[in-house]
C-alpha cells in the first residue's frame, strides 16, 4: 500500500471522517430523482434518452429513466438531469457485454 493512501486512511479513521472525505473514491449523489451528481468519474460512455453509463475507478454506473441531458461534464465530475427510474452498479472484471461499457 502506498505511503499517502496509508496515511490517508488513517487520518480519516482518526478523526472519523467518511471513506470519502479525505480519499479518491466515487461518489454519487441523487437529488430527488432529478438530478445525478458523480464525483470522480473517468469517462461518460453513453448518453441516450433513456440511458447513461459512467465509468468509475471502482466500476460503472449505469442511469436508467427518460429524458436525461448531460448538464455539467468536468474534470472528475458529470451532472445529469431527468427523470432516474433506476441506478444500477457494475463491478469491474466483467466482459463488455456485462458492464455495459465499449465492447
């Protein structure tokens, strides 16, 4: 493990912050069902209407609803409007055809 990840860790652990706080992991925030905030994303594979999939460190995300518009596309971070019917989580490993993800 890696001196800076040790250390950030427990620091974390030592002033009981989440995981996320102080550590470069994924986070996903639904607003009402509006609106999906994504921090630290590496890529936005689709887009459609209906569907949008991310790519995160950890795996890919996948937004299932109507009427999705990318609103914010930054470094590290994707905003995504409309309606989220379902959110739904792929782990790594799987082949293309599974994650969803550039066959």
């Amino acid at each position: 493990m890696r001196r800076g990840k040790r250390w950030r860790e427990t620091v974390t652990a030592w002033l009981a912050l989440p995981p996320d706080a102080l550590q470069a992991v994924s986070r996903l925030t639904c607003i009402g069902g509006q609106e999906v905030v994504v921090e630290h994303a590496r890529c936005l594979s689709k887009v459609t209407d209906a569907e949008v999939v991310m790519e995160l460190p950890e795996g890919w995300v996948h937004l299932h609803g109507r009427g999705f518009v990318v609103k914010l596309l930054a470094a590290g971070e994707i905003h995504v409007a409309g309606d989220v019917e379902r959110i739904e989580w792929r782990r790594p490993g799987l082949g293309p055809e599974q994650r969803g993800g550039p066959a």
